[in-house]
C-alpha cells in the first residue's frame, strides 16, 4: 500500500482543471481568511443549493493607533487569534449521526488572494497544515471573487434545510452585475458564469472605502474620534451624518448628466460647491469614461475642513480656518461627501448600462453590491433612486447583510464549495498572491509579480542552503 503522502501528491496533479462533475451533495468545508486585518475562520455545510453555517467568527486587529491598516498589527492579530478561532471552528463541526464523532472536512478553503502577502501567507500556511493533517485537499479563493458569490451564500443560507431545496434556485443566477466596493478594491465586473469574469470598470487611484475612512477622519469630530473602536471611519461618518436615519432625509437624484453637471456647480448652505468626479476640469472630456476616480474627493474635504471657503473670491481660501469647522457644516460635509462618492459610483453604473442598450445587448436583471462599504444603507437607497431616474427602475440591487459584506470565512468557504464542485483543487505548493486579477481565475500563477517571486526564490534559497549544500544561511 502506498504511503498517505503519495495521496495527497496525486491529488495535486487535478489542480485547477475543471471536471464535468455533477453537483456534489453533502459536502463540508473548513474556511479560512486573513487577507486584511481580519482573522476569520467558518465551517460550512452545503447540500444542494441549500447551506448551513455551523461556526463563523472572526476578530479585527486593533489599528486604533495608526491611521490606518497596519500590516505589522494585522500580521500579530492573526498569529495570536487565528489558533484559538480554528479551535473553536473544529469544536463546531458536526457530529457522525453513525458514530457520534465529529465529522473530517471535505476540503480546507482559504483565501489567497489578492491581500497583504503576510497576512496572507498565515492563513495559507495553517490552512496547508490542516489539509495535510486531515489529508484533504485545498482551494485557494480570490477573495474578490468570494464578494461577488456572496449573495448566492445568502440565498443558500436562507434555503437552509428546507424540504424543498432540490427544486430552489440559487440567485442570482448567472450572469449579472457586480459593484465591489470596499477599502482595498472599487469595481464594476459581469459575473457571466462562475469563473468568467469581466472588469467593467475601475478606480484609477485609491479604492471607494479608503477614501471615506480619510474623510472620515478629516470630518468626524474629535470627540467622535477618540472614541472610535477601530479605523472604519467611513461606517462611523453615515451615523454621523445622518443621526436620526437617512430615511427622514431627502435625495433627489440627477435625471440627466446635464443636471449632475449643474450640481457640481451648486453651492451649499456654506457656500461651497462639491463637484463629482471626473465632471469638471479638463473641460469635462472624462465625463463618459467608464471607470472610477476618488483621490480628488478626499483631497477637496481635506481643504474644506482645513481651510474653508473664501466667500468674497468664490473659492477654497488659501489661509487655515481661524476657528474649527463648526458642527453644522461638518455633518452638512460628511452628508455631501456620501452622495458625491455614491452618485460617482451610480453614474458609471449607468454609462455602462447605457452602452449596453446603445449596442441592442441583453440587460442584466440583477446588480449585486457586496464589499465593506456594501454595508451602507445610504449607499442601497441612493442607487436605487439614482438607477430608476435614469431609466433603469427594473435592475434588482442585491446586497448581502451586514455581517457578509465586510471581510468574513464563510464567503470564502462558499466560494470555495462552488468551485471544489466544479472541479477545481489546489496544489499543496501553491504561493500567496497579493495582486490576482478577477479575469484570471483558472491561471493564477501567471498573476505573480516580481516582488512574489523574488520572495519565493529566496526562501527557497534559504532552505537549498540548510538542507544539504553543507552551507547554512547567514544570520546576518
């Protein structure tokens, strides 16, 4: 008999090569994610096209000191949290109904990318150690990916046990639109099937979800601020901009693009305007360009907080404010800097759209919206609103809740669970990817840049010279 280590060697040789496997029932999944600052471990059961989410946890490294993600930080939140969550995960798996044991996974998934290299890296390798401890094999998961199936995580989850599972469909089915929106990634994609995706549209600059956390922090008084538990400011500026709820407020979207020029030009209550980007400067030639741009929105709240506004000259003043910005204005600020990101976000929407229709294509019947800023109410109702202004009322906007929008294990191992049935598996060497395009699932390994492989090469430098060259590695 040959050894279990032959298994699991040729088990590799299947990676990343779709079969014609029918739907595989029953199957159990242990997931792992940890591409951020958030260590999450899920166990998740699908049968059919119903789910059942026996463990899913996480917890967010402390940053509170830093104005930002700090990869040191995030890189010591997982090594000391990640064992005690696994733990608790392998406590959860279900038992053998025959035996009465808890029952082995099918497979391991874990995210490997895109991310912070070492956070990254930890969950892979405790990922590896389980697959080979169990002798299971893995699927590594774009995280992006993960976000965009969400829904259809949702829609298992809701499913659940029914009796009636085999006849439900899962949705949204294939293909429609994703809107992935969080602090590392703001894009526009057309899922058409599980591994096919398009990139529409992308940010030139910073993603969506940075840009409100800096202008959060810009805006947010520091009464707020100090008291905050983590640097998601951007969720912190809708409860502040909207004490009482957006829904009492009023939002009247642009019918036109000639109306969102105007309201470029619309001074508020304090006499500055706020433009949209991409409407204004260079004559407005990228007024049409599909894609997404929000460095100037942080830029400009910056100066307004800093400097504010010269009335007599129309413009931002050139001196600091002799006195902060008064609580009136910081929340009106906080208010506008939310439309403009998300009319931003809505009006590339329906460029894209329109260029469908121009073309006689099919429309999609669904827009998902998933990521962390996919957690902002204001964020759904303005889209609604802004989609049927502008000709578009019967496109479903789709969102996960809350607690599937930011970073979690079991959108990974859902992931995970569609792609192990169509086939696909890992092998047991594979590396970490910090950057992983969405249109390059099937190959990842073609997404390794030079800084990866340089790393690579090293460490396995490292370790040629320890194991038999007779030469050990310098402890300089």
């Amino acid at each position: 008999m040959r050894p279990s280590s032959w298994r699991v060697a040729s088990r590799r040789t299947r990676i990343f090569h779709p079969t014609n496997l029918q739907q595989i029932r029953n199957l159990l999944t242990f997931a792992i994610e940890t591409s951020c600052d958030d260590t999450a471990v899920a166990v998740l059961e699908s049968n059919g096209t119903s789910a059942k989410l026996h463990f899913n946890a996480k917890i967010t490294a402390n940053n509170g000191e830093y104005t930002g993600i700090h990869p040191v930080v995030a890189l010591e939140s997982h090594q000391k949290n990640l064992p005690s969550l696994i733990q608790s995960a392998i406590e959860h798996l279900p038992s053998s109904e025959q035996h009465g044991k808890l029952t082995k996974p099918d497979f391991i998934s874990v995210t490997r990318g895109p991310g912070m290299r070492a956070s990254l890296n930890t969950g892979v390798g405790t990922a590896k150690g389980l697959a080979l401890a169990w002798n299971i094999p893995i699927v590594g998961v774009h995280h992006m990916q993960a976000h965009a199936l969400t829904p259809r995580l949702c829609s298992a989850l809701k499913h659940g046990s029914a009796s009636d599972s085999d006849s439900a469909i899962m949705k949204p089915t294939f293909p429609f639109l994703s809107l992935l929106v969080s602090g590392g990634h703001t894009m526009l994609i057309h899922s058409a099937s599980l591994t096919s995706h398009k990139i529409l549209a992308n940010t030139t600059d910073i993603a969506i979800g940075d840009m409100l956390d800096k202008a959060g922090r810009s805006i947010l008084p520091p009464s707020v601020l100090s008291t905050a538990k983590n640097t998601a400011y951007g969720a912190i500026l809708e409860s502040y901009a909207f004490p009482d709820g957006h829904e009492n407020s009023t939002y009247s979207p642009p019918k036109s693009r000639r109306e969102e020029y105007e309201s470029c030009k619309r001074p508020s209550p304090f006499g500055w305007p706020f433009p949209l980007p991409l409407m204004v400067g260079e004559h407005g030639k990228n007024a049409k360009l599909a894609t997404f741009s929000f460095s100037g929105i942080d830029t400009y709240v910056q100066r307004l907080v800093s400097l504010g506004w010269d009335h007599s000259r129309n413009r931002l003043s050139q001196t600091p404010r002799a006195t902060p910005i008064p609580d009136e204005e910081r929340r009106y600020l906080a208010k506008e800097a939310l439309r403009v990101a998300f009319e931003h976000l809505a009006s590339r929407i329906v460029l894209v759209l329109e260029d469908l229709k121009s073309q006689n294509r099919e429309l999609p019947t669904t827009l998902v919206v998933s990521g962390g800023v996919a957690s902002n109410n204001f964020l759904h109702r303005l889209m609604r609103a802004f989609l049927a202004a502008r000709g578009f009322p019967d496109i479903e906007i789709v969102a996960p809740p809350v607690q599937f929008c930011t970073d979690n294990a079991a959108m990974i191992g859902w992931a995970g669970l569609e792609m192990y049935q169509a086939g696909f598996r890992t092998p047991m060497e594979f590396g970490t990817l910090r950057k992983w395009s969405l249109e390059n699932l099937e190959a990842p390994e073609m997404e390794e840049d030079s800084r990866d492989v340089l790393a690579r090469l090293n460490d396995k430098k490292v370790k040629e010279m320890g194991d038999g060259s007779g030469e050990e590695p310098s402890e300089r």
